[in-house]
C-alpha cells in the first residue's frame, strides 16, 4: 500500500474566494469563513471537493494571505494560519501568537490508498470533547471512535458507532480552546491519543477529501456560536412537543392508544403527546393505517385532540415490495430507489419483508416522499417518527456497491438519516400549511439540527444506561442539537419501580421528555407502579408544565446561538477539573440557571459537585457554597437539582397540556445573590411560523441585588402573552411576599 504524504508546495494562486496551493500529489484549497473559522480542504490531484450536507454558510470573498520564505500566512483579526510549504503543513495559532492547533510536522496530511489522515500534534493538558453520540467519558482523551450509522440494537453504554455521525470535537489546552469539523460522509475515525505513545491526535475517513472546518474562537459558547452559524440551528419546536410524550412500540389499536390518553386525564397527569409505533400500519407499509386496527385515523385523532392529545406516528425508509402498493408502485416507476451497479432495484429485508430504499439524495426523491406524508397528516398527525434510517435491513451489512444516484453506499451512510429527516421535515412542513411539524430521527449527521429533534435509540433498563443517556444527551447538545432525549425507563428490559421513578424525575430535565419501551416489555404509563410511585412520577411531570417557560425560552435561546438546554458542566466551567471526574461528569446544565446532578435509582443520598459561586436546592432552598463536593439526600422524591444564585426561572402554575390556557399568571422565581444577572424571556403562539415574521414576544428580565430591583425591558414583538399577569417570587431573600403586577408592554421595574 502507498502512503502519499503531502509534499512541497509547487504554486500558490489566488483563485475565486481561496487560495490554492499544489503539491505533486495534492491540491489544498483554503477558505476563511469568518475572523474565527478557517475552512482548509485537501483533494487529490483533479478532484473537486465533495459537495457539504451539514454547512449553510458562505465563505468570505477576501482575506489577508501574504508568502514569506518558507511559509504562507492567512490571517484575521481572531486567528494566524500558517502554512509550511516543505512539506505542506497547517497550523493555526491565536491572533497574538499561541498555538492552538498544529499537524504533526512528520506526517501532517497523508492518504493510505484511499483512505486520507490527518495527523497532529498533541499537547500533553489537552482535553477532547464532541463528536456527539458516542460512548465514554466527558473528556475523550485516549480514545478512539469510528463513525458509521448503525442499528445499534442492544448496545451497551461502551459500544461504538452508535446510530449518528457528528464529526465535530472541541480540544483544550494551556487555557485555550478550538473546534475542528471534518465534513466528510464517509466511515471516519477520531482518535484522541490513543496508542500513539502521547504524541499525536488524528482523524481520518476510508474516503473523500481532508476537509475540515477550524474553529478558532475562545470559549465552549463562542465555539458553538461558530458551528451552528456554519451549519444551522433549530427552528423553534411545536410547544406540544415540549410537554410529557407517551409512546410505546406499540399501542396495538385505537381504542388502546385513546384508553391510555384518556386515564392521563382521569389522572390528572399532565401530557401531550401519543404515538403509534410500527403496528399501527397495514403490513409495516409506510404510509398505510391498519384497517382492523385502526380504522378511522381522523376519528381516532380527532378524539385525542379533544383531549388536547396529538400524534406522533413513526416511519421507516423501507418500502415493501409489493404490486398494490402506492408507494412502491410510484417509486418503481419513476426510478426512486436504491440500486445495484447493473441498475437493479436494491433489496433489503426489514419490518415489511423484502424492501427497496428511497435515493433521499434526490430533490425530487425527497419531494415525493415528503408529500406522501398526506396520508398521515390528512387524519391529524403533526409529529413524524423517522426510524431505521441508518439505513438498517437485517443484516445489518447494506452491501457497497449499493447506489444511490452516482453515490455508493459507503459515502452516504452516514448522511442517509439526515436526509431523510430532512425530506420528512419540508414535505410535512409544506402538507400542514403554517403550523410546526415535530420531526424525530435516530440517525444523523452533522446539521440535522435544522430539521429535526434526535433520541438515542435502543436503551436498556439500567442505570448505568440511565447516566450514559444523559452523557449522550449532553454530549449532542455539544454538537449542535438542542432537541434530544433518551427513551426514558429503558428500551430492552424492565426496569425496577425505583429506576423508572428516578428516571422519570431526569424527565424534566431533559430537551425532550419521552417514555417508551420494546415490544413485549412492561407497561410504563406513569399508573404502572403503584400509587405511591405514581404521585411522584405525577409530581416529576407537573415539575415539566411548571417549568416550561423556562424551557421554551431556553429553546429560543437555541434557535439564537445554538446553546442547548441540556449543557454539559464543560460548557460554563471549562477550566474546572472536578467536572471531567466521573463521579460529576453527567451532571449538567439546564438551561442558564439550573445545576442536575443525576443518581441512580439506588442511592439515597449523592454526592454532588458544585462548581463555583453559590447555589440554593430547588426543593428547599437551601443555600450551598460552590466550588466543593456535597453530601446530599437524594430520596426518590427528590433528584438533586441546584439553581445558581441569582437565577431567573420563569414558571407557570400546573396545566394538564400545553393547550390548557393556565391561571394566566407567570411566575418569575429569582433567588437571591450578589451579581446582577438576566434572562431572555420568550414566547410566541407554539405552533405556527409567524414567530418568523415579528409575531414574538421578548423581553429580558434583569435582577440587580445592587439597586435592590427586577425590571423587564420593553416587549418586543407583537405576539400578546397568554399571561395576564407577572408575579415574582423571591428565594433566599429576607422574608418578602410575592409581587404581583399586571401584564404590559412598557419598561417595568420593580423595588424591594
Ligand atoms: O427493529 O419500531 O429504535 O424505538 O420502537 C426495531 C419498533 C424497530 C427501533 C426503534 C424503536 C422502535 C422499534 N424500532
């Protein structure tokens, strides 16, 4: 096999919006994005650079570049790139001189056969962060990942590749930081330090282009900022989504999934979504209702909504071969599957037996399958479950040559979820005329954010998959998806009541709060485990519609800089050691305000890490110093959750779902401290686009212990808040009773 390192720069030519710079085997191309983001691609010889599925952005026309000697540097206001050109090399530096980044100087870029490396230099603190789903620690120092979207039924909480590809991770060291995006589709492989005897990090792909994006800003928040500009950020999800979902694989037929709706409101349980797993179709057909099961969608939905349910109903790419069927039909006839090379169908097994496979790679692939969606949403659904998109078949083993148009498989894998969320998202977008879809995928790549939420596949019932989920969970949220969850309770296995009680009480906590479980598992309504067990589970979803003002305008502040809910601890105390400790490293952020500390079901009493400034228990305000380790009681009824001080938390009296009106009254908690702090308010109608279009209201809400005062800015937007009146609630001040005061649009301030 030859290794073709890059070798001598021969020519460096401006050309349109790059510089271009030829060695004998190679061509590097380099982009600057922004002050903070460099884009560098290596092709071979003649070969233009594959097209990006993940990045939105544009390139800047011009840049300051200038040759020296031995050496070419670009440079921008944030960051130094300098180019070595015997032999070609890339390191990037801080404006004022410090390395961030740099290619090992032996090896830099290299290609075996069609596999393209790149290795660098590796600093003795640093840390790795990212690449989304994966197994293992925080800080990924020391291991190495493969990315290839896969079926990864029953895996366990060290299995890797697991169902999504983001090839994005964030190093650490000497007090700075960087990201680096390796937007290739291609299998890729990450290795951190591993068994190269502490001297090198690499990553590479069996195929396609070194081609990389560099971020040089300093700071988790400004690198996050920089990726999602680059590859997008959610739009604001339908606000039923954010309320407690129900599913299960599955409901059998109607009258059960209306049974199980209806006993939430006999119980007074709040909740607001259903879902219909894979039975409720006729023979798996995409696309099809089972007409004993299920013979009257509308009914069956109509009825849920006038219970203020919605549906959410799931799909699979595989569409069954068979003569009476639309969508095959349409798809053979028009050329929309997968083929071998010879140009033969392709066929694999799944859920309906023998399968072809939609090309989510062309438009007009993506637009049949987006408007076949009208047999769903013409009945009512609003949410559209896409699963299996890996692509699984079984055998888990798609062959290689398999096409789709002029790709083969081993280059679009990785990217075949995406695509297909993103069919599923425009054409259910377009089919529901102004109101918000809720799209659900498990595979993705890099800038699924755009179209839709994730969950992390098939889990099991333990707690160590308990604390892994909220890893994964954090760890998306690192990669640009803010709308995630976990399938809570544990996919495979039963839990035990004290494990789906605990569970149940991260729900709140999490973007997306979902329970669910395999085919012939325990049931896991919250009435399933005893009285006692269902009032606190009840307790942990009122908690949710409490809480969702908070969560809604935290979502707002995703669509804005692409800052998730769920933020891992590294995220705002980045130079704090203890919180890469196992014994913290699932705890996170929720939201601006609130510290979680996740426990396992079996403990009743936690240590909980508490990174600097003060702190006050939710449950009892009680008021903790941070930057220390506490022993805390962590009963059943009560998971371990932190609010910092000074926070601003705006909550709302308990609804059964999310189109319940409420008492009209939001209340703004604020706990005492010493620090002027503020939070972005947000709200807008939940469920059409005309947020878009200024029909939003925002204001931010500024607590100032120094001037002794709250104020909240003038509204901006014409949206008219569902709350008629705004209270505050004081915690951890000298005793003060609530204020309350009516709803307006002009600057308020208020004194205590
Ligand atoms: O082969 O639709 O991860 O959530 O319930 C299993 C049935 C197919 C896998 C999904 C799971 C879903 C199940 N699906």
């Amino acid at each position: 096999m030859q290794i073709a390192i890059l070798g001598n720069a021969d020519s460096i030519t401006r050309q349109d919006n790059s510089l271009l710079i030829k060695t004998a085997q190679a061509e590097a191309r380099v982009w600057v994005y922004s002050p903070t983001i460099i884009r560098i691609c290596v092709t071979k010889n003649g070969k233009e650079p594959d097209e990006s599925f993940a990045v939105i952005e544009k390139p800047l026309d011009n840049f300051n570049w200038q040759k020296l000697t031995d050496t070419v540097e670009v440079t921008t206001s944030a960051l130094k790139l300098v180019i070595d050109l015997h032999p070609l090399r890339f390191s990037f530096f801080t404006a004022d001189g410090k390395p961030l980044s740099e290619d090992d100087p032996r090896f830099g870029i290299n290609w075996q056969a069609e596999r393209v490396v790149n290795y660098r230099k590796l600093y003795p603190d640093e840390k790795f962060l990212g690449l989304g789903e994966k197994a293992g620690d925080l800080n990924r120092r020391g291991c190495n990942y493969v990315n290839w979207n896969t079926d990864a039924a029953l895996h366990t909480i060290t299995s890797d590749p697991l169902y999504k590809t983001f090839p994005f991770f964030i190093g650490l060291h000497s007090g700075l930081s960087y990201g680096l995006f390796f937007d290739n589709t291609h299998k890729s492989y990450f290795d951190f330090g591993a068994s190269t005897d502490e001297q090198m990090s690499w990553f590479g792909a069996d195929g396609g282009d070194m081609n990389y994006y560099f971020f040089g800003a300093q700071g988790l928040r400004n690198i996050l900022e920089d990726y999602t500009w680059l590859t997008g950020r959610m739009e604001m999800p339908p606000l039923w989504s954010l309320g407690y979902q129900q599913c299960r694989w599955s409901y059998m037929n109607a009258q059960e999934v209306l049974d199980v709706a209806r006993k939430f409101r006999e119980k007074d349980i709040p909740a607001d979504v259903m879902y219909c797993d894979i039975d409720y179709m006729d023979g798996y057909k995409i696309f099809t209702w089972n007409k004993e099961t299920f013979p009257d969608p509308k009914g069956m939905i109509d009825e849920l909504k006038s219970m203020d349910f919605r549906l959410v109903t799931i799909v699979d790419p595989g569409i069954k071969i068979d003569q009476d069927y639309k969508q095959y039909k349409e798809g053979v006839d028009h050329g929309y599957f997968a083929t071998y090379p010879n140009g033969e169908l392709y066929v694999g097994s799944v859920w309906p037996g023998r399968c072809h496979f939609p090309d989510f790679f062309n438009e007009e692939v993506r637009e049949w399958w987006g408007a076949s969606f009208d047999a769903l949403a013409d009945p009512g659904v609003e949410g559209f479950w896409n699963d299996m998109n890996e692509p699984a078949a079984w055998g888990q083993n798609i062959p290689w040559m398999v096409k789709f148009g002029e790709r083969f498989m081993p280059q679009v894998r990785n990217v075949y979820g995406m695509q297909m969320a993103r069919a599923t998202y425009n054409g259910t977008k377009h089919i529901l005329k102004g109101k918000r879809p809720f799209i659900l995928t498990r595979a993705a790549y890099a800038g699924t954010q755009r179209y839709s939420a994730l969950w992390t596949g098939d889990n099991a019932a333990t707690d160590e998959h308990m604390l892994f989920g909220q890893r994964l969970v954090n760890s998306l949220g690192l990669a640009g998806m803010p709308m995630t969850g976990v399938d809570i309770g544990g996919f495979m296995g039963n839990p035990t009541p004290e494990l789906m009680v605990r569970w149940n009480s991260l729900g709140p906590y999490v973007p997306m709060f979902r329970n669910h479980a395999a085919l012939g598992m325990s049931m896991r309504e919250p009435w399933q485990w005893g009285e006692a067990y269902e009032q606190i589970i009840k307790k942990d979803i009122e908690q949710r519609y409490k809480l969702l003002p908070y969560i809604y305008s935290g979502f707002y502040q995703s669509t804005q800089t692409g800052l998730p809910l769920s933020r891992t601890l590294a995220i705002d105390y980045t130079d704090d050691e203890n919180i890469y400790d196992s014994g913290f490293q699932n705890q996170f952020l929720f939201g601006d305000s609130i510290l979680v500390a996740p426990v396992v079901s079996t403990a009743e009493t936690a240590e909980v890490y508490l990174p600097g400034g003060e702190w006050y228990r939710l449950s009892s305000d009680e008021k903790f110093v941070g930057n220390q380790t506490i022993d805390v009681p962590s009963p059943l009824t009560e998971l371990p959750v932190f609010v910092k001080a000074g926070g601003i938390v705006p909550m709302q009296n308990i609804i059964q779902s999310t189109n319940e009106p409420g008492d009209g009254i939001l209340q703004i908690h604020i706990w005492n401290g010493d620090q002027a702090n503020s939070f972005i308010y947000y709200e807008d109608d939940g469920v059409t686009y005309d947020y878009q279009q200024g029909v939003y209201y925002k204001r931010s809400i500024t607590f100032n212990p120094q001037k002794k005062e709250v104020t909240f800015s003038p509204v901006e937007g014409i949206y008219i808040s569902r709350y008629s009146k705004l209270r505050l609630i004081w915690h951890g001040f000298a005793k003060m009773p609530d204020v309350e005061v009516k709803q307006s649009n002009d600057l308020l301030t208020i004194n205590y």
